[in-house]
C-alpha cells in the first residue's frame, strides 16, 4: 500500500473525499426537486438591474475579468459570471466592453461570450471584439482601461476577479465616470477599497457562490447547499476541537489525550 | 447646538471640495517633508524579531532560499527590506540564492548586485558565496517544480554556469534542503504561493516580507506556516533598526528609516480626510430631511 | 467532438492532478513502481508545460494586440495616432528585447545584461511609467479616504474605525495620543488596541474569508471536473 | 539639475502620467498608449527568453543551447516537451476564425491544470491549516507561571467565535431565520474590522510608492533632495 499511497496525506484524501461527498449530497438533492431557498446576494442582484440601467441610457458595460491568469481560480469564477453577465447584455441588446489582460483569458472569455449570445438567440450581436487583449502589465493593463472608462463612460463597471494594486484605479475612474458598480473579489486585501468606491461588493466566498446564484441552474445551488453543509460542520468542528483540546489539558486523562491527538492528527495540514 | 449659521454650508461645502485640492495638499506636504527627511528611531516588532533572530541562529556557510518576487512598482517598499536582509546574511556568511517568480525580478537582483553587494561586500565572489539563479515563469507551478528537482526549471545561474558547479547552493538539490525560505513579495505570485506550494507541503520554515497591503492577511499564517514577516515599510524600517543595533560597526544605510517621516505626514492628512469628510457627511445627513445614504459611487 | 474533447481534457488533468498529491513520491535515487513515477512526472512536468503555454499566451496577445491597434489605424478612428504609438513601441521593444540587440555579441548572454537596450527601455520607459501609476493610488486612496469611507451604516462605521485605529496606531501621534493614560488603562492605549485589531478580530476576519474560499474553491472544482460550469467556456 | 536623458525622460512621463490627477489629456493618452506597448513588448520577450526557449525549444532541441551560449553542455532531450509547444501553437489557431474552436484544447489544458493545482493546496493551506491554527491551542491558555492566562484565552475565545461568525455569514441556504442573523451580523462587523486594518496597512504602502517618485523628482532629476 505505502509504496504507492502517499502515507502522509491520508489525512488531505479523507477531507477532500468528505467535502465533495457533501457537495454531491447537494447537487443530488437538487436534482431530486429539493431546490434550495437561497438568501439574497444583494450584489449580485445588482447587477441584472445596472444592465437596464446602461440599456436605457444608451451607455456600455464594462467587465474586467480580474487581472490575473488563467491559473488564478478567481479568475476561473468570473468567467463564469462572465457566462451569466453576456447573457444579460445579449438579451438587453446593451453594449458589452471587456478588456483583458492574459490572452488566455481573452480566448476563454470570448468562448464564454460566444456560448452566452447564441444561448439567448443572439449569435448576430456577439463580436470577438466584445473582449480585446491589452497588456499583461498589471499598470499598462489599468492605464488603459482607465482611459477606456473616462472615454466611453461606461453605465456599469463589474469589476469581477482578482485584482491587486490597480483595483482602486479601476474602481475609481468608475466612481468618477458615474457608473453603478459592482464588485466581486476573493482577494481580501483589495475589499475595502472595492468596499470603498463600488455600489455593491461580493465578498470572497459570496464571489464564488454568484455564478450558482445567476444561473438558477438547480445543480449549482445544489452545490451551494453542500457548501453551507460544509461550512456548518467546520463551525461545529471548530468549537468543538477547541473544547476538547483544553478539556485535554485540563484534565489530563489519557484516553481524552489520545482522542484529541486523533482529531489534530486528522485536521494537520 | 449652537454653531454660527456659516458653519453648516462651510462643512457642507467642504464636502463638495474638489478631489484636485486634496491631491495638491497630499502632494505639497509629502515634498516639503521629503525635503528635510528626519530619520525615525525603531524597534523591531514580535513580526519581526524571529526573522533576525532566525537568521542569527543560522550558522555560516549555510544557503538560503530568497525570492525577489517584486517590480519597480513595489520595489520602494520591499526592496528596503530585501537590503537589509541581503545585509544581514552577507554579514554572517550565510550565502544567499536567489530566484525570482517575476520577470522583473532580475532587475531587481540586478539592484541588489550593484548596490549591497558591490558596495558593502565587495570581497564576495558570485556563484561561491551567493548564486543568482534568477526568473522562471510558471509562478505557483514554477515552485511545484523546484520542490521536486532544483533542476527541472533551471539548467545554471543567470551567467549560464551550471548548478553542480555553484558552491553557493550548499548541495541543495531540492527546496527542502534549504534551513530557510524567504520571500519578498510585491504581490501575486509571491510570498503566499511560497507557503502554500513551497513551505507547506515540504514543512520547510517560511518568512517574507511583503506590502503594507499585504500584512494583514498574512498575519493569518504567523507563526506557523509563516514564522515571521517584514510589514511594509515600517517593517524595512524595524529590521534595520535591529541591524543597526546589532552590528553598529557597519553603518548600513537606513534608507527605510529616512522614509518614515513622510509617511507619518500622509498618514495624518489622511487621517484629517477621514474625519473631515465624515464630520461634513454627518453634517449633510443632519440638514437634509430623513436618512438619505447615499451610494458611494454617488458622492464626488 | 468540438464540445467533448475540451471538457475531456479539464477533467483529465484536473483529476490526474488530483491524484498526485496522493500517490507516494518516487524514492531519492527516482526509483518506483511506475504509476509511482508515472505521476512524478505529471507533478513536475505539468507546471512547466503550462508555463510554455503561458509564453504562447503571450505570443496571441501581441498578435490580437497587432490586429486591434492595427484596425484602427486604418479605420482612422478616434485617437487612432496614439494607436501608432503602441504599435511602435511594442515593436521596437520585440525586436530590441529578442534580438538582444546592444548586449553581448549575437544572441548569446542574458537579455538583461546590464549593457543590452532591453535595459535601457527597462530603465528609461517602463520602470517611471510603471512606478507613477501605482504612485497615483496614494491619491486615489486619500480621496476614497474623503469621500467614500462614510459613516453610512453599522458595518461602514465599524470598517472606519478599526482602520482610523490601525493607522493612528502606525505614527508616533497615536503614542503621543495614548501617554496621558494611566498603566491601570494600558488596554485603552492607541497602540496597544492597535496590535490587539490585528492579532485578533483581523485574524478571525481573514481566517473566515481563507476558510470560505477555500469551500468555493471545492465546489467550483468539482462544478467545472463534472462540466457543469460555463467557466470552462462550454456551457451545455 | 540631472544631465542624464534618461532621467528626463522619466521624469517627463512620470509628470504626463501624473497629470491624469487633473484630467485626461493628450499628455496622458500618449503615456498610456506608450506604456502598453512597451508593457506587451516586455512580457513578450521575458516569456520567450526565460521560459519557451530555455524549457521549450532547448529541451526538444537540445542544439539550441548552444546559440546563447557556445560552450554550454548540451542538456539530455525531452521529447515529451513537444505536447504543450504544439498545444501552444494550437492556441495561437485562435487568430484563425475557422479553426478557432480547436484552440479550446489549450485552454482546457490550462483550466484543467488550474484546479487540479489549486484544489489540494487550498485545501491544505487555506481549509485545514487555518481550521488546525484556530482550534490547536485549544481555548483556556496556561500563562507562564502556571495559572491561567486570562488574556489569551479570551482572546483566543474571540478568534474561534469570530471565525464561526463570519463563515456563518458566508451560507446561503436558508433555515430558520432568527437563531442564524446574530452570528451572522457578527461575521459580518469582523469581516469589516479586518478590512479596515488592511486599509490602515495599505495606506502606508501607497504612500511608501508616492515618495519613492517624488524622491526621484525632487532628488536625482532637480537634485534637491
């Protein structure tokens, strides 16, 4: 067994097994008909509404896609809200502007886009000049995109993804153009400035949750609900393994040692 | 409340204040500061020491790992930092290598090698007392591979010498075989991928430093994934303070230190922004019939 | 076909990838039963070859970047000489950068020796512009510090003064603040409540935000293994 | 007063990127458009000189390594190396619209080993090492004399509770409304603290980046400094 299992990571393999078993109880239930009464995301609610908006004014939509590759999984989850945001566009018949700064983003989002139009029955409105590479400096990347948005004064800015420095610089030249914004990131050091100067901000795990939420597609809350599962059991875990650890120390019973042992051994990185 | 009538439109009005203004205000008071530039006293903070200390530990002769994982656009926070450690090991013979998951990270070395080691250790010969193996790119994947095989990425230095022949490595074939990893990072790839791919996985310890805007998430992995951390400026400032205290023969420069005077300027006018935008908000809110709250991108 | 073999390919990967955190590491000499160093190989060799691929990501982005500044020149569009301006510059830069041209004879010795005009570009262009724009956010910061960090509500009061405290706790001014407390109220000093927001709330804060994304992460893994993500640019 | 063009010149841009701060302008504009040439030029050769042809090209031609270096030894060859070299020129079919969708093979390729990467490490790093962090001193701290130390452990106390309120702020399924909006409010206001400590941090940041230009203006351009 141990020449071909990595004896030290059994504990990783019982962890991993056990989120996705309760993310398949999830998207099990769902497909059974249990569809999951989901609590409102308010940012992601925005969105749908600053679409309009920019319909009726007769003014763009700007995504940025965070500022990060293809093996970034934030950037990963915005192409999945990409997916559900070009389907508004599409069928609102607002202009869609998304400047990336990987290629290989640029080729994925322009799948994405491409999927998203013919999926509403717009094929005719989708360019592959929806999405345009522009560098992949982190600066020449903002530069330009700041220049994009005091230029075409976009109505809405999402900004969706993992963004470093320049997220102010994009979030501000937004504010000062006008337009709605909404925010989704998983990098918590760029939140209060995204928390700042945007309307409405999806905050790390929310961020991954909104493409699920979008979609209504009853396989992805499902996944939700297995995550909320999970999320419990980690509170429950919490608590419960601190109690234990000092109940442990305090009363120094051997069979209380080895059970604590256990447990830490089971949640050891 | 008594105020005089003026008082309301004027905090109103303040309010209203053109962005423009505050840009000049921040940019005159930073100038006139920098002109004098007053060198703060410091002392290394419970982040800080157990880097020093670790590196005081360490006995001479061995090799570390060092990642300059930043550009020109962080270098005037961490590159401080990166000198003064640089500093530090070249001063206790502890022999550095360095690579670097940024392509402009060879610049960086390039900084290194002409303004801390050229300078301060101009006895130190490349290759023998410390190895420059320079960028890859690959970022989280590019460390993924040096934990298995040093030689999977790099074939030689950056001079094109191979590794066997870089007495500087110390033998070092693998990233485990190195006592210490540390990672000055200016943002992503950096110092948290060399925790998660790097120091986890191998059980190797890691330290770094990073970004003022770094600091507080990595707080989150001090003491044990992370076993200390240079914070921004403030913490190049601490560690050459501490360097400073403990070989005051040397008189390394202190070019954090001089640059603490002007940021404790920037902190208070923002300090002052805070409060009077605030006061004037507050002000607004009280005129103005019922709780409007207005969005923030509304407000200019 | 033109849906299955990509979606193929992910989960492939993705699960093989999986697996090699996993399966035993090959013994220090590289000995193993085969599937031992069958997955070696995959660990080690597939965060190169992305890296290659991420190089050809390069390559199309200049070339979409060709075509598009390329467009609109010739459609004479608004503002299109700046476009002149790009095209050049990148591709003086290309041509400098990989002919190393001003370094050592041919192409031998490194691109950014210290004497090639790659250096130089890096130096003199890239390096002021690159420096000023992050420089520019120490005024966006100080205006959102102005007008956008406002007392609207409970959460925004909270977020304000935990960062008015942090701060005030980093200059001398919260020491000298904080020096006419008496040692029984130490706890109330700048500096100190300084130190405690960031060993405890923020840790729990951030620990929080780790340990949710990391729960994101596992459903959106197995969402995009089990083609059920549009992510993968391949909606059903 | 500097006598080097290069300082000049980046002085020069460092002013007309400035002059964004009043408003766009031709000065601007040209900076920018400057910059992403210069950027994706950069990138460009970076990638090719440091990554494609020492991993790519010498690896399946190990020949080639002598073109940078003409004493170098030859390296053995990897002839494996060749799948991601034809699957990264299969990306580059992208520029041809009718043999576009063959291009997703790469981009699979890339996604694929994103996740399988990403999801292990999290994880470990993320998931299980913060869980083991929060919980492994347990929740009652011995001081050092022997007692305990009060302090710490309600600090500790505060971790644990802040960390359960703030993932209770992250479900979405709903259930019983009233028990779950206290903890869930509470993660929420941590969440906030947290951030505002990371603003407080990134304020010195910028402003370590600002003087840094400034210093080049005023000291090696004007020579005042």
């Amino acid at each position: 067994m141990s020449l071909w299992l990595n004896a030290e990571s059994w504990n990783l393999l019982i962890v991993i097994l056990a989120m996705m078993a309760a993310l398949i109880w999830g998207v099990r239930r769902a497909m059974a008909g249990h569809r999951p009464r989901v609590r409102r995301i308010a940012g992601v609610e925005a969105m749908e509404e600053a679409v309009g908006r920019a319909t009726e004014l007769g003014r763009p939509v700007l995504y940025v896609a965070g500022t990060q590759d293809l093996d970034n999984i934030q950037t990963v989850a915005s192409l999945g809200i990409l997916g559900s945001v070009g389907t508004m566009t599409a069928r609102h018949g607002c202009e869609l502007i998304m400047p990336t700064d990987r290629s290989l983003v640029l080729s994925a989002a322009r799948e994405v886009l491409r999927e998203s139009y013919t999926a509403v029955g717009r094929p005719d409105a989708y360019s592959p000049d929806i999405a345009t590479y522009i560098s992949d400096d982190q600066f020449g990347f903002a530069a330009r995109v700041d220049g994009i948005i005091s230029r075409k004064k976009p109505a809405a800015c999402f900004l969706q993804g993992a963004f470093y420095a320049e997220s102010l610089l994009l979030a501000e030249a937004g504010a000062q153009a006008g337009a709605v914004q909404v925010a989704g990131s998983a990098t918590s050091h760029q939140l209060p400035f995204l928390i700042a100067a945007c309307d409405h901000v999806l905050i790390g795990e929310e961020f991954f949750a909104a493409e699920a939420y979008l979609s209504e597609d009853p396989v992805k809350l499902g996944s939700l609900q297995g995550q909320d599962l999970i999320k419990n059991a980690v509170v429950v875990t919490l608590i419960g393994t601190a109690m234990l650890v000092s109940l442990a120390g305090a009363l120094d019973w051997p069979w209380l040692t080895s059970f604590k042992d256990g447990v830490l051994r089971l949640l050891r990185p | 409340m008594t105020t005089p009538k003026i008082q309301p439109d004027f905090l109103i009005r303040l309010g209203n204040l053109d962005r423009r203004w505050l840009y000049l205000l921040l940019l005159v008071s930073l100038s006139l500061t920098l002109l004098y530039s007053p060198l703060f006293p410091d002392t290394p903070s419970a982040f800080t020491r157990p880097i020093f200390q670790r590196i005081e530990e360490l006995s001479p002769g061995q090799s570390i790992l060092v990642s300059l994982d930043y550009s020109p656009a962080s270098a005037p926070e961490i590159e401080p930092m990166a000198f003064a450690v640089t500093r530090h090991l070249l001063v206790r013979g502890i022999r550095p290598v360095y690579v670097t998951l940024w392509p402009e990270g060879n610049n960086m070395l390039q900084e290194i090698r002409s303004q801390v080691i050229e300078v301060d250790f101009p006895a130190l010969e490349e290759g023998r007392d410390w190895a420059a193996l320079g960028f890859k790119s690959g970022g989280p994947l590019l460390i993924n591979a040096l934990r298995q095989d040093l030689s999977a990425m790099y074939t030689g230095d950056l001079r094109g010498v191979p590794l066997d022949s870089l007495t500087a490595l110390g033998g070092a074939k693998k990233l485990a075989d190195f006592p210490l990893i540390i990672a000055f990072s200016g943002g992503t790839p950096g110092l948290k991928e060399w925790i998660l791919y790097g120091g986890d996985p191998t059980g190797t310890p890691v330290a770094g430093g990073c970004t003022g805007i770094g600091t507080p998430e990595f707080l989150a992995y001090f003491p044990v994934q992370l076993m200390g951390l240079l914070g921004g400026l403030k913490g190049a400032s601490e560690y050459e303070s501490a360097l400073a205290a403990r070989y005051p023969q040397r008189d390394f420069p202190r070019r954090a230190g001089r640059r603490m005077g002007p940021q404790t300027v920037a902190h208070v006018i923002v300090l002052l922004f805070l409060v009077l935008g605030n006061l004037s908000y507050l002000r607004r809110r009280s005129t103005t019939s019922g709780p409007s709250t207005p969005a923030s991108g509304g407000t200019r | 076909m033109k849906r299955l073999v990509p979606r193929v390919i992910t989960s492939a990967v993705g699960i093989l990838l999986i697996l090699t955190a996993f399966i035993a590491r090959p013994d220090e000499a590289g000995e193993g039963p085969w599937l031992v160093r069958a997955f070696a190989y995959i660990d080690r060799n597939f965060s190169v070859w992305f890296s290659i691929l991420a190089v050809f990501a390069f390559i199309l982005g200049g070339a979409s970047l060709l075509k598009s500044h390329l467009s609109k020149i010739m459609q004479r569009r608004p503002d299109w000489p700046y476009s002149v301006v790009t095209l050049v510059s990148f591709l003086a830069v290309l041509v400098i950068g990989l002919f190393k041209l001003g370094g050592p004879p041919g192409l031998q010795g490194e691109v950014t020796d210290a004497s090639a005009w790659f250096m130089v570009v890096f130096e003199a262009l890239y390096e002021p512009l690159m420096s000023t724009l992050y420089a520019m956010l120490a005024f966006f910061v100080a205006s959102a510090a102005y007008r956008a960090f406002r007392l609207r509500s409970l959460e925004a009061t909270v977020l304000l003064f935990a960062a008015f405290v942090v701060m005030l706790g980093r200059t001398p001014l919260g020491t000298w603040l904080s020096d006419f407390l008496p040692k029984s109220l130490n706890f109330l000093r700048i500096d100190t409540m300084s130190m405690w927001i960031m060993r405890v709330p923020n840790v729990a804060g951030h620990r929080a935000v780790f340990i949710g994304i990391a729960v994101g992460v596992a459903a959106l893994t197995l969402r995009v293994l089990l083609g059920r993500s549009s992510a993968e640019g391949d909606q059903a | 007063m500097s006598t080097h063009i290069e300082v000049w010149i980046g002085a020069a841009l460092t002013l007309m990127v400035l002059s964004f701060l009043w408003r766009d302008n031709p000065f601007y504009k040209f900076a920018e458009h400057l910059f992403v040439g210069v950027s994706a030029g950069y990138w460009m050769v970076m990638g090719f000189w440091s990554t494609l042809w020492p991993n790519g090209i010498v690896k399946l031609v190990p020949a080639a390594a002598r073109v940078t270096d003409p004493g170098a030894e030859l390296p053995p060859q990897e002839p494996l190396v060749i799948i991601p070299l034809m699957l990264g020129c299969i990306m580059l079919l992208r520029l041809w619209p009718r043999l576009s969708w063959l291009a997703r093979w790469p981009t699979a390729f890339a996604v694929g080993t994103t996740l399988g990467y990403n999801l292990v490490r999290v994880v470990r790093s993320d998931f299980l090492a913060q869980i083991h962090a929060t919980v492994a001193p347990g929740v009652l701290l011995a001081s050092s004399t022997g007692g305990i130390d009060w302090v710490a452990s309600v600090n500790q106390w505060l971790i644990l509770l802040g960390t359960a309120c703030g993932l209770i702020y992250f479900t979405y399924t709903r259930r019983g409304r009233g028990l779950r909006n206290g903890p869930a409010r509470a993660g929420l206001l941590i969440l906030m603290v947290a951030f505002g400590a990371s603003f407080a941090y990134a304020v010195m940041g910028r402003v370590a980046v600002l003087v840094s230009r400034l210093h080049f203006l005023l000291g090696e351009w004007l020579g005042l400094v």
